[in-house]
C-alpha cells in the first residue's frame, strides 16, 4: 500500500506541479490591485471559464503573481488594474476600457482585444516565466 | 471645374479623424513590406519635382517666436492671438503616414497688436508624441497607417494626436482631434497641460473618460459649448458645456449610422442637427478612412435634436451626398430650419487624401459646392446651391445658431492643386465678394474677427502658402470688402506645414 501511494504520488507531480510566475511591468501606481484570470485552452477562454484567478496588490512598476498546481497544456491570461478598488474594470459610454488591462505573451490592444492566438502561452512542466506589460 | 486635382480637393476637404473603436481596424494586416517606408520613399522621389508638396512635408521640431515682416497697415481695432491647428510631423526614422488626417498636431499662433505680429508653433505633446520623440521613430500605428509592432492601443487616446482644431476654453486652449479627449494647452506659452476629461468632478467622470470630443464644438454667443462625439457603433455623445468647460448636460444617442465618419454639426437656438453622410464601412478594408465607402443609392439623413431634452425630435432625409463642414444653421418663426453645408457628390476626397501622402497629385477629385438646406416643419426640404468650389465655411462667430447673411468660404478659381481663393457670399442675393491669390498661394482656412459682434464689419483672416519663395503669410482683410484682397499681409521667413482649423481670440 505505501509502495502504491508513493508511485501515485511520483505520477501526479508531473501533472499538478507546474507553476507560472506572471511578471507584470509597466503599472502606473501603487493604488488598487491587479485582476488575474486564466483560461486553459480556447474554448474555455470564449466562453469566459477560467481555470483560475487571483487578485494582487498593484505596485508602481513590476509586480509578479505566482499560480501552481497547474495543469500543462495552452493557457491564456488575462488581468487589469483596478485602481479605484471597485471591483470591476471600469470603462466609459462606448465601452472602451477606463483602467489598465493587459495579456499574456505581451499581445497588444490594437483598437480592440487580441485574438487566442496572440495571447496563448505554453504551461509546461515545472517552472514558468511569463514576462507581460499592462496598458493603460 | 468638375474635376479637380488631388491637392485642391484636400484642402477643399479638412481633417476628419473618425472614431477608431473598431477591433478590426488594424488586424490581419498581411503585408509583406512595410508601407509605411515605402510611403516616404514615393514621397520623397515626387517632392523633387512638385514643389506644392511642400506644405505636407512637415517639420520635426518647434518655431521660435519671430516677428512678421508687415506689408500694409496693421489695423489699430484688431488685437489678440489667431490659433490654428494641423498635423505638423508625418514621418519620422524614414517612416510616413498613409492619410494626411494622421501626422501630430502643432499649434501655430499669431499674437497681433502693438503694431506688430509674433509668430510662434509648437507641436502639441501628448502622449504619444513624447513616446515617439524619446524612442526617435513611430510606436503606434494610425488609423490608417500600420505600424508593424504597433505599441498597444488600449483606447483612441494612445494615438490621440491633438491635430484638428483649437479652441480657447476659460484661458486655455483645447487642441481637439475628433477620435478621442480634448488637450488642454496654456494659451500664451502653448505649452501642453494634458487631456481633459469632459466629466471630471462630476458623476460622468469615469463614463466620459477618453470618449471622443469632436473637433468642431459650436459656441453660442454666450460661449455655451456644445458638441458631439462619434463612435463606430453608430452611437454618439452628445456635450453641452458651460463656457468655462463645466459639463451641464450629456446624453447618449444610437444613429444606428454606421459610415465611419461624423466630423461636424450645426445648432440652432433650439436644435443640435447632426448631418450624416451615404457611407458604409467595408470591413473587409485595412484601415479605417480607406474602408469608408461612398454609397450613391443611400440618402444622407438628418437627426434633429432638443437641446433641452438632448433627444431626437425629428428625422429627415437628403439627396445622397459627403461632407465634412457646415457654415451655419438657424430656424424661423415657422420653426422651418436653414443651413448650409459644403457638399461633396461623393467621398473620393477623403481617398484621395492619401494619395497625396504619397506624392501624387495628379487624381482628379470631385470639389465641394456651398449647397444651402431647408428642413420644413411640415417634413418637406428644399435646397439651392451656389455656384463655385467651397470649403472651409465659416460666419461671425456671434451668429451662431442664428440668421446670418454672409457666407465666408475658400474656393479655387484659378489653382488646379489647390485652394486659391477666399470668398463672402450674400445669401440673400447670391452674389459674392471674391478674392484670388493666385496659382502660386495654398491658401488655408480664413477666420472671422467680430469682436464688436458687428456683422457688417470686422476682419477676416487667415494664412497662405507662397510656393515660390516658400513662405507662408498671414492676410487680414476687411470681411465686408475682400475683393479689395489684404489690408495687411504678415510674412514669416519660412513656409509651416498646411493646417485643417483655428480660431481667434481677441486681447
């Protein structure tokens, strides 16, 4: 029995080990917190399914995220600054987002959201580092 | 004088930044090369042999005060600091932008009095064109122009470049481009105090932040602002300021238009008259005024709106047609409404305007024509046109909203590459006070003086490009005598990058 624990156990390390630690630069002030979600794959990134989500203390500069457990496999991220500590991402009459956002793989804002494709990013096993910028 | 070439037609045509909300805008851009370089290369080659380029080449730094070598007589009665505005950089690190609506603004300003005239030009520093100056080449792409490795564009202000109008507001100035915030600027040393945020200090602040704030706000008589701002969904905001800028009233309509384009409007005493144009958007088009498309079988149709109530109140339609400017609108006693636009028979202006960018100005291009509008309340219209090319219509700022008689417009009668003429009309006899600089003079937008609000008297005034010696000029003309050309005539030592519109602000 303890043989057969020890085998699961050195079976499920590869799969729910990985982390990821999300560096984020360019955050004007040290007011309010940062908004993370993650979305595994691209069906789950379309119908707004995270996989996981964490909210920080913004901090002028870089901040970083850590997330673990995490399955290998597409992932796409997603996060704005909510510097007015209302809980939402704040945006004027037409829509248009009032507060910081930003993405993983640094995709950019081009007069709307980048696509999946240019927001995917690759969880493998162990360790991640995935260096991004916000957008005001 | 239906076909006209590429340069007139510009002139004839002004700025027009468009809303760029739309997602698709710069996306899926497949080039293999970038357009961009290839852009200043053909400009550059063409410049060697079209000396009237000279006027979209732009500049790279700021123009020190100088004072004006005066011919004639500087009137005694006429103080104060003429202001205008225009895309002032196009290239930079062997890069030029695709549409001529796209270079970074630079105000111009012309101090008058004590004799004399001062002129000085600063570019309007957003933030764009801080990160730009520092990184020595373009970051973002535009809204026509793309920019391989565009810097994000998180919202139309990233590219805001402050590059159409100005105005002064409560002793500043607001640089105004039609796609995003209004810029404050200090109004004597011109330099740049930020953006405005129309509903700061108010519950809209957050709501109003960053939407577009139209770059042809009307001002009463009492300098109650009002203006509208156009977004690609077809909604448009609608602001009503006190004249120190305070937001009193805003609303939010659907025009359900979708042409991409709204770039001016007209009051009455009681009405906002929002004009808009038979464009559709072809989607499937890079860049935005390049996917605006002329729609011949699709009439213009003209919202009348309460500026008590800032809601529709009425819907007409028009002959199918483009415009980018209006002169002025008022409404009689049967409640009938009067204005006058400068009418396109079709878009191939806003095209054509990058052509130009890239050194071609040889594509004929269809000019405007001062077409006069009648709105019956009983839903019937009527319409008289005027003969002559028009652009750039203004009236004695006082009239706004009211009956005015006089009609100031540019028009072209000799130029095939531009404007060349400036021109009062008498709408109650059709007949027109004309003045022509000639073939040599890109002749720019010209402004009433009306500080006595005397609308049979005052000054107008305005610049001109001198192709030959390469010098651009101020001219000021009695406005009830402009056959007799300039009274006075202020020359700088050099020629300053064509501009769209400006105003004047008395001492």
């Amino acid at each position: 029995m303890k043989a057969l624990l020890v085998t699961l156990s050195l079976l499920s390390t590869p799969i729910m080990a990985n982390e990821l630690e999300l560096r984020i630069a360019d955050i004007n002030s040290s007011e309010g917190k940062i908004y993370i979600e993650l979305f595994k794959g691209e069906q789950n990134y379309k119908e707004g399914q995270s996989y996981t989500a964490s909210i920080i203390k913004a901090q002028k500069g870089q901040t970083t995220a850590h997330f673990s457990n995490l399955e290998a496999g597409e992932y796409v991220v997603r996060f704005f600054h909510d510097i007015n500590n209302n809980a939402k991402l704040d945006s004027n009459l037409f829509g248009i987002p009032t507060e910081g956002v930003g993405f993983s793989n640094n995709a950019t804002v081009q007069f709307g959201p980048p696509s999946y494709r240019d927001m995917v990013i690759a969880i493998n096993s162990g360790r991640n580092i995935e260096n991004t910028t916000i957008h005001y | 004088m239906e076909r006209r070439q590429l340069l007139k037609g510009m002139l004839a045509a002004p700025l027009a930044h468009a809303a760029i909300s739309n997602p698709c805008l710069a996306s899926n851009f497949l080039a293999t090369e970038d357009i961009m370089t290839i852009n200043q290369k053909r400009f550059t080659a063409a410049l060697e042999k079209r000396p009237e380029l000279i006027g979209v080449v732009g500049v790279d730094s700021n123009y020190r005060p100088q004072k004006l070598l005066l011919e004639g007589k500087l009137p005694a009665d006429l103080t104060g600091s003429f202001y205008r505005n225009g895309p002032g950089l196009h290239q930079r690190a062997g890069q030029r932008y695709t549409h001529l609506f796209e270079g970074d603004g630079m105000v111009h300003q012309f101090h008058i009095g004590n004799g004399t005239v001062y002129h000085q030009g600063k570019f309007i520093r957003t933030d764009k064109f801080k990160q730009e100056e520092k990184a020595g080449k373009f970051l973002y792409s535009g809204p026509d122009s793309k920019l391989q490795n565009s810097q994000s564009i998180a919202n139309p202000d990233s590219i805001n470049t402050a590059n159409t109008n100005v105005i002064p507001v409560n002793g500043e100035l607001w640089a105004l481009w039609e796609a995003g915030s209004a810029t404050a600027l200090n109004s004597q040393s011109l330099d740049t105090l930020g953006r405005v945020n129309i509903g700061k200090n108010t519950q809209y602040e957050q709501s109003l932040k960053g939407l577009p704030f139209s770059a042809h706000p009307k001002l009463e008589k009492d300098g109650t602002i009002w203006n509208f701002g156009y977004a690609q969904s077809g909604h448009i905001v609608l602001y009503h300021l006190s004249s120190a800028g305070a937001l009193k009233n805003v609303a939010l309509i659907n025009s359900g238009f979708k042409g991409g384009m709204v770039h001016d409007f007209l009051i009455t005493k009681n009405h906002i008259l929002l004009v808009l144009p038979s464009l559709k958007r072809d989607l499937s088009t890079e860049g935005l005024f390049s996917s605006i498309q002329f729609h011949p079988q699709q009439p213009m149709e003209v919202l009348v709106i309460s500026k008590n109530t800032l809601k529709i109140t009425k819907r007409y339609e028009l002959d199918p047609g483009f415009v980018f400017h209006f002169g002025n609108a008022w409404e009689d006693q049967q409640e009938n409404i009067h204005f006058d636009m400068s009418l396109y028979p079709n878009s191939t202006v806003l095209h054509h305007m990058a052509s130009m960018m890239r050194g071609e100005v040889n594509i004929p291009v269809s000019p405007a024509q001062t077409v006069l509008f009648s709105l019956m309340s009983n839903g019937k219209t009527k319409s008289h046109k005027i003969d002559g090319i028009s652009e750039f219509p203004r009236v004695y700022s006082h009239l706004t909203g009211y009956r005015n008689r006089d009609l100031f417009t540019l028009s072209s009668v000799e130029s095939d590459v531009w404007s060349d003429s400036v021109r009062r009309i008498n709408l109650d006899t059709d007949s027109q006070d004309l003045y022509t600089y000639g073939k040599d003079f890109l002749v720019e937008e010209h402004v009433l003086v009306d500080q006595n609000q005397n609308a049979k008297g005052g000054y107008l005034i305005g610049t001109a490009l001198h192709i030959p010696s390469k010098r651009t000029c101020l001219n000021i003309f009695r406005a009830q005598h402009v056959a007799d050309g300039p009274i006075c005539r202020a020359w700088l030592n050099n020629a300053i990058p064509l501009g769209f519109h400006g105003n004047f602000l008395p001492s």
